[in-house]
C-alpha cells in the first residue's frame, strides 16, 4: 500500500535555495524537451542519453525527466478517451429525451440548444481520439499563461510556475533514492542532494538540507496526534525499502512529498460471522449489519449535512471524521466492511446544485480514505458490484426492518458480498408483473427481473401523476399494491 508523508525543507540559507532553484530549472526544461521529443516518435532509451549529455544529468535524473514527460503523455491520452466517452453518453442522454412525444416546445427547445453544444464538445474530443493526438499542454498551468498574457503577473513568477518540482524515482539496490535520499545524523532529519556539480572522479556533489519530517504531538499525553507517517517511513527505510521523493516549490517554501510501501496491517476483523455494509452518500455512510446467513442484525446512519457545501479542505477533514466513525463501528462489532465497487464517470447533465451535492469527489475520497483506513486497523474490506442495490432495499427490505433506502442499500450490499442473491418477493411479481409477462419473467435473470419490477412501480406512479420517489413508496406502498 502507498503513502505519501509531505514533509518541508527548513532553515534553508540563500546558497541552498539557489542551488535548488538552479537544480529544479533544468529538471523542467529537461521535461519539457524530453515531451516534444517523444511527441515526435524519438526513441526512449536514445533520449535518455540525449538529456543527460545536454542538460548535465546523471542517468538516474535524466531517465526520471523523461518518464515524467511520458507519464504526462500518457495521461493525457487517457483523458481524451474519458472526455469522449463522457460526452458520448451525453449527448445519447440527450437523443433519448427528445424523443418524448410529451415534450414542450419551450422544452424541445432547451434540449436542442443543448444537444447541439454536448454534440460540438462530442466533435472536439472525436477528432483527437480519431487522430491519436490530444489538445496543447502547458506547462505551468493554463491559467497562469493566461494571466502572463493579460500582463497580470511578471515574467518571473511565470517561470516560478513552469519552474517548481524535482522528481526522483527509489531503488531498493540504492539504499531507497539514490539523487533524493533522506538520512539521519545526530537525530537530526536531512535531505541529500544530487547537484549539477561534479567531483574530480565525475560524481554529482552531494549538498544536505535540512527536512521536517510531519509529527504533531499532544500537549496534554505527550503522544502522537493522528498517524504516525514519521515513524511508518522510518520503519520503511530500516526494511531497506525504495521510495519516490518529488520536491516542489510554492510560495517560495520547499515541500517534500515522499512515496513509500506502507505494510497492511494483518486481518483480524472479519466477515467470518457478522458483515457491515456502508451505502455511500453525499451527506454520510449508512451502515447496516447482517450475520453470515444474510440475516438483519442492525443498522445506523453517520449524517454530516456540511459534506454537501463546505470548502474542499474542511470537506477532507469531515471525510476523515466520518470514515473514523465508521471504522471505530467495525472495529466495536468486530465485523468486516463491504462497499460498492463505484465508477466515477461526469457522464450525466445535472442541475449546479445536485452535480455539487454529487460531487464525485466526495464519494472517492469517502471510499478511498475508508479501504485505506480498514487496512491499517486490520479491518477485512471486499467491493462488490453496485447494480440495483437501492432498488432492491428499498422494495424488498425497507418496509420489514423499518429503514430509509439508504440502509436497504447497505443491507443488500452486505448480502451480496456473502453471495447471496435477492429473489423478488412473491407479492410483488403477482401484484406487478403481468400474466402475459410472467413466464418470460421466471426464466429472467436477477437484475433483469427487478429491472421489470422498477419498470412496472414507475408505471403505477406515473398513473397517478405522481414522481417515484424513495419516501412516497414507503407510505404507499400497501396502496399501490392493493393490500388491505
């Protein structure tokens, strides 16, 4: 498992950030160079000769440089097939609206104003994929070019932007970073450093700086506040372990963000009697507990409303309380945890307000932050496939245990990640499906089959003129299946 401890460099004198300053401008402009090569089909292995010769690089910094510029191809690639993809299902969205017979002409017309600029976006991206090229990068970020146009900042805070950053790939054979390596003296923590500078025998002169590592003790109990990243990576570096160091200048303060093997805590909460399954919201996680038969065992719900419009920073923070929250649950009941298996696709035009609310930032962090904090607590952790789970709580087990359809969710969740499957109730396929339907219906597969079952309960809305919402089909529900 990965970690990255952002550290800081301090006490730093004039000499020191010169040559750090002087280290990181080649560094970029050997990306920079490196990437139009590449672009223009030149070979790795004789460009990574090339950028040592030229820009006074050992092999290691010169071969660092140009897997960055092709790290950034690569992605950039991979953006356009994500955009193409994004704007497909848009604009197929779109298509299938407009066919509706029941639209308003004012609607029509909305919808058409808006196809026609999904469907230009659509072309945008097509060509690049088609051509196997994507749109312009630049270095330093788009909007600080912009600026630098409009005459907004200077010349030299541009090149600070495009200037900023050594990157440094481990090796285990040399003792973990051999240009970027952090080492210890008197319990003192220092960065060594392989300048431009070389000795008699044409080796790189090494310069120590001095690095804070991240550590925030109590005032009160003297002990360590939050997680222990200092001591995880001196452990690592005892293992003898590689690890990536990637220095970046902001606001004329050197920062340290180092990569390294982080070992799992071993597995001793299990789904072996009891499993956990967590409905992922914007607004917080539903746990809902079953037993190793699929049986209800309780449910609760971890609500934090400012999720939905806080700032990023102290949306991250509330991340964190919340999934301590949940874990500390697990780690009470002695359970394993199960969650959807969530692909994070901006594949759908939604309103400002819901697309913040929905933010798929939220979910990632959420689910991300928990895997990470399951693993590290010896918490056992499984995915599992997200089709229809709050479908199937909802009609199926909402009304029985008295939940909202979030917690059904997470019950359904938990029973699939013991391999249960979810047969439709009886009362609903007799009340629901029609008789001319119902032999097809029986040799459905379980998702086609409660596909069918949504199908047929919009329908009973849409009779009354009324949305299918969660809420209305709980109270209802004995009404529109015409129990007494």
């Amino acid at each position: 498992m990965k970690t990255t401890m952002k550290a800081i460099l301090v006490n730093l004198s004039n000499e020191q950030k010169a040559i750090l300053n002087n280290l990181m401008l080649v560094f970029c402009t050997a990306i920079r160079y490196s990437f139009k090569r590449l672009l223009e089909g030149q070979f790795i292995g004789d460009l990574e000769k090339v950028v040592a010769h030229k820009y006074n690089l050992n092999i290691r910094q010169a071969k660092d440089a140009v897997e960055s510029a092709r790290q950034t191809i690569a992605s950039q690639h991979e953006l356009v097939k994500l955009y193409h993809g994004n704007y497909s299902k848009k604009v197929e969205a779109l298509v299938k609206k407009l066919k509706n017979p029941r639209l308003t002409e004012r609607k029509v017309k909305s919808l058409t104003a808006k196809l026609e600029k999904r469907q230009r976006r659509l072309d945008y991206w097509t060509a690049f994929l088609t051509s196997k090229t994507f749109p312009p990068v630049t270095f330093g970020r788009k909007e600080m070019f912009l600026r630098r146009c409009k005459g907004l900042i200077t010349k030299q805070e541009w090149n600070d932007c495009r200037n900023n950053r050594i990157y440094s790939r481990g090796d285990k054979s040399k003792g973990g970073n051999p240009n970027l390596r952090v080492v210890f003296k008197d319990g003192v923590s220092f960065i060594e450093i392989s300048t431009l500078e070389k000795t008699v025998k044409n080796r790189a002169v090494k310069v120590l700086m001095p690095i804070y590592l991240p550590q925030k003790l109590s005032k009160k109990t003297g002990k360590v506040n939050g997680i222990q990243y200092r001591k995880m990576f001196m452990d690592s570096l005892e293992r003898g372990e590689a690890y990536q160091v990637e220095l970046i200048k902001r606001d004329d303060k050197y920062y340290a963000h180092i990569t390294f093997e982080e070992l799992k805590a071993k597995v001793i909460y299990t789904g072996h009697m009891n499993m956990i399954g967590i409905d992922t919201n914007p607004d917080g996680f539903a746990l809902t507990k079953i037993d190793r038969f699929g049986n209800y065992r309780g449910h609760t719900y971890l609500k934090q409303h400012e999720l939905t419009f806080c700032r990023s920073n102290r949306r991250t923070n509330l991340c964190g309380e919340l999934v301590a929250q949940a874990v500390d649950y697990a780690l009470v009941r002695q359970c394993g945890v199960t969650v959807e298996d969530l692909k994070f696709k901006d594949d759908r035009d939604v309103s400002s307000k819901l697309a913040r609310v929905s933010s798929p930032f939220v979910y990632a962090t959420l689910l991300m932050m928990l895997e990470r904090s399951c693993l590290r607590n010896g918490v056992e952790f499984a995915k599992v496939k997200p089709q229809y789970t709050s479908k199937i709580g909802l009609y199926k087990y909402c009304h029985q245990y008295g939940m909202d359809v979030h917690n059904g969710a997470a019950l359904v969740i938990a029973r699939r990640s013991y391999g249960f499957k979810e047969a439709v109730p009886k009362l609903l396929e007799e009340r629901l499906v029609p008789k001319k339907k119902l032999i097809a219906f029986k040799k459905m597969n379980e998702w086609s089959k409660w596909s069918e079952i949504t199908r047929q309960i919009t329908k009973l809305f849409k009779k009354r003129k009324e949305v299918n919402t969660p809420g209305l089909w709980i109270v209802r529900r004995k009404e529109l299946l015409g129990i007494a």
